[in-house]
C-alpha cells in the first residue's frame, strides 16, 4: 500500500512540477477595447460611421502588449482592461505592422501591469508540443480556456507578399481569431489573427515573427518585413523544360517570371533564371524547402527571420549555367504598387474639381464594395488590380487616379451619373498621379479642361466656371475642403 501512495505522490509531484502545469494565465492575457473609424471612401473628405470592437492581448516582457495589428484597423482610441475588471486604461500604439500581422500597444500609465506578469516566449524554429491552449476575457468578464490541436503550417502572405509563418489549429471556439494568445507547454507560440467559424480552423501568426520584431526594434527602430516581391513559377519535374533551362540531373528549384524595380534582388536576378537555394537550403521544383514545420515556401527563407539590411545568397542557373548572385534585403518602400495594398488609418487622397471627385485608385476603395468585390467592382478597375505588379514596374504611372463620383452641378451638366472612370490624359498630357492632375489642372492657362479616360470617353469642362463654382459646391454639399492630397 505505501508503494502505491508513493508512486501516486511522485505523479502527482510530477504532474506539478511538469512543463505542462501551470498557473492560471489569467495574468498574462488582458481585453482591448478598439474605437475606430473607418473611411468613406463614397465621400472621402468625411470620415465614416464610428464602431467599437475588442480583441485580446498578452503581456510580454518590457510592460508591453501584443495583439493582432488587423484588431486595430483605423483605430482613433485603445483601451485596455485587466483581470475582469471594468476599468479601463488608454493605450498607445508602439508597432502595427500590417506586413506581419502583429502590434505592440503601452498603456499611458504603467500600473496597469501591477499584478500581471510578461509571458514566456517559446523558442523560434522550435514547437514546444503540438497541443496548444487558447485564453481570452467573454464579454461577462469571464476568463475562458479553449483546446487548439495544431493541423498545419505554411507560409501565408499579407501584401506585398510579406511571408509569415501561420500555424492552424482545430478549435472548438465561435468567436476569436482577434489576438488571442496560443500557449503550448506554458510558452507564447502564436497570435491568432483569424477564425473559420465553418471549419472551426483558427489561423496564428508564429512565434517566429514575434521574436523577429521585438530583435528589429532592440535598436530602436523598425524595419520590418524584407521587400522580395519576384514572381515564380513552378518546374513541376518536367524532363524537357529543365533540359531546355540547362539544369542538371537532380537540381530541382524554381523559374523566376518577373522582377520588379525596387524588389530586392531586383539588380541581380532576371526573368529565366532557375533560383536553386537560398543560403544553400535547396527547394524542390515546387519551390518548397524542410523546415522544422514540413515543407515551407522558399520566401520563408527570405523573410521568416532575416533583416532589411542582410546579405541573401542564391544559387541559380542562368543561360543554362550555374552562378551564385547576392544582395542585400531592402525595406518595404513606402509606394511599392500603383494600388497601394493596405490602406488603413489615413483617409483616401482626394481632388475635386468641377464637382468631380478625384481621388487615387487604394484596395479600401475596392474592399467597400464588399465581401465579394471582386466580383461587385468595375472590371475597369480590376484590371489594375490584377496586373499591378506589371503596371507597377512599368513605371508609367505612380498611382491610378479614379473618378470616384460627380456631384451635380451645372459645371458638368451632362457628366452627372459618371462613376469608376479611370483617368488618363489632361489636355492631351499623361497623367502620373493625383498631385501631378492638380498640377496640371491649376498650371494651365488653357479655357478648356480635356480629361481623356480609359474606354475612350471623354469630358470637357470650362475651367473659369469650375472655379467659380467651387465655393458653392462645398456648400451644397458639405464639404470642409476640395482636396486632400498627402505631402503636397
């Protein structure tokens, strides 16, 4: 009988004393209550309806709170609670990177962490166990635990191709995906940024990239995610197209189709190249390399834990031999796309002129047609949109400058019900983007305004009326100001 009580306390000691025991992680994880904003992009010179949402948060190390940065889009005032309880704490933003899906927020006053406590981070490049456990505040105060088996991981892309490595986990939870932490064996191994309530399948952003932005901030600044924005295609083992290319018997990799300026490696690959590795870490004819997590897309290579500023190797063939080129990996430029991709948190540029909204081309300005715009939006505009990385390196325009609405007036009488009209020319002169249609409307000393569009239509506009106009327009409409245009 002693025996026995003696092997049951040594288990239970056991079970205690394990990586797997823990305290409660009530301490660790705090509620974000996010009062945000969105843009009108209908009537860009106004902001549209105000609405209030929460997320999750954990305490890491340095009184600091990381969350999901797509929690906090257009946000105008954070808050933070702790514990249950009902009183709130303002918030700063440190980081919201929109590349890597993460942010880090402060409260304004710093006992707010008395009586919490920083998580442990788990290892990078190591899953503690494939069992994870998933915390956050109801909206009862209640502090609620939910199972989350791990099922899969990839490489998945936030704009422009931003790699980040995302775990999925089966989950029994109906409400989440807003940055809850995932704790496995006690450690921090993930941020949620998602939730498929129809599969049950909760998305995280790996612990890798957490561990990559606190070591890019140490100095005190943030770079963020490596710019490599170079299309490939797959070689799928194709015994004549890699004789064709000139690759040897058992070189595998991938058939590079584009590069655009300003990527980096930009100056050094070229269209037809076969790229075989990446710091020696070969890929298969898919472009798929082993990874502690199975097989990952070669990008992760690139950008799951290196740095703007580093030196990436590669070894390709070109010309049917093989070489090894390097660069250097740049930052994400502030305009990489003729549609800029992520448009949060700054109103859409805009410039009305005879009553004609003008405003550049964003992915906001699609998104609000909907869940479905891609098939809601003017197919004029979606041309763009699918091509824009060629448009983009073609380097003719620096933005697609739109015509979002026409407001009524006897300026453009005969206009009135235009819409979606992509601008080309002004008075016969291209048009590069909004500051440079401004330059060329106001610059000129022509009577007539000639504004040529794609689909060949055109409109003409007497441009001492339209000035005439101006003042009573923003009257009878509204409107605070007939322009915003960044920088100008």
């Amino acid at each position: 009988m002693r025996a026995i009580f003696r092997i049951m306390f040594l288990l239970l000691l056991s079970a205690l004393l394990s990586p797997g025991a823990y305290a409660s992680m009530e301490d660790r994880v705090v509620n974000i209550i996010v009062t945000a904003q969105k843009q009108d992009y209908s009537s860009p010179w106004q902001r549209g309806d105000i609405a209030r949402s929460t997320a999750t948060g954990c305490v890491i190390a340095g009184n600091r709170i990381l969350t999901s940065s797509y929690s906090l889009t257009d946000h105008v005032v954070i808050e933070v609670m702790k514990n249950g309880e009902s009183k709130k704490f303002p918030a700063m933003v440190v980081i919201k990177d929109y590349h890597s899906g993460l942010a880090l927020i402060k409260p304004e006053d710093e006992s707010f962490f008395n009586g919490l406590k920083p998580a442990a981070l788990a290892p990078a490049w190591k899953m503690p166990g494939r069992e994870g456990k998933v915390y956050k505040w109801d909206s009862m105060s209640s502090f609620k635990e939910y199972n989350a088996g791990l099922t899969k991981s990839s490489i998945r892309f936030y704009e422009p191709n931003s790699g980040v490595l995302m775990h999925q986990f089966s989950t029994s939870m109906n409400d989440g995906g807003n940055g809850e932490p995932v704790f496995i064996d006690g450690m921090l191994a993930g941020v949620t940024t998602g939730l498929s309530n129809e599969t049950k399948t909760l998305y995280a952003i790996g612990i890798e990239a957490v561990h990559r932005m606190l070591k890019d901030m140490a100095d005190g600044s943030y770079d963020g995610i490596p710019f490599f924005w170079v299309d490939t295609a797959d070689l799928q083992s194709d015994p004549t197209l890699r004789e064709y290319y000139g690759m040897g018997e058992g070189d595998t990799g991938v058939l590079v189709t584009d590069v655009p300026s300003g990527s980096s490696g930009s100056e050094v690959l070229k269209k037809n190249d076969i790229i075989l590795s990446v710091d020696r870490v070969s890929m298969d004819d898919s472009g798929m390399y082993e990874s502690p997590y199975g097989k990952l897309y070669y990008y992760g290579l690139l950008q799951i834990n290196r740095y703007v500023g580093e030196t990436v190797s590669m070894r390709i063939v070109r010309d049917r031999k093989k070489m090894d080129v390097r660069f250097r990996l740049k930052p994400i430029p502030r305009s990489y796309s003729i549609i800029p991709l992520i448009s949060f948190d700054s109103p859409p540029a805009y410039y009305i002129f005879g009553g004609i909204v003008f405003q550049e081309l964003t992915m906001g300005y699609l998104e609000a047609h909907g869940s479905e715009w891609k098939q809601k939006a003017d197919k004029r505009l979606l041309y763009y949109y699918d091509n824009l990385k060629a448009i983009s390196s073609s380097g003719e325009m620096d933005s697609v400058v739109i015509v979002n609405r026409v407001l009524p007036d006897t300026v453009n009488q005969g206009y009135q019900y235009y819409k979606d009209l992509v601008l080309l020319r002004v008075n016969g002169v291209r048009v590069r983007d909004l500051p440079h249609f401004k330059k060329l409307v106001e610059g000129s000393a022509e009577r007539f305004v000639v504004l040529d569009f794609v689909g060949e239509t055109t409109i003409v506009l007497d441009r001492k009326l339209a000035m005439e106009r101006a003042q009573e327009l923003k009257q009878t409409y509204n409107i605070n100001s007939t322009e915003y245009i960044p920088g100008d």
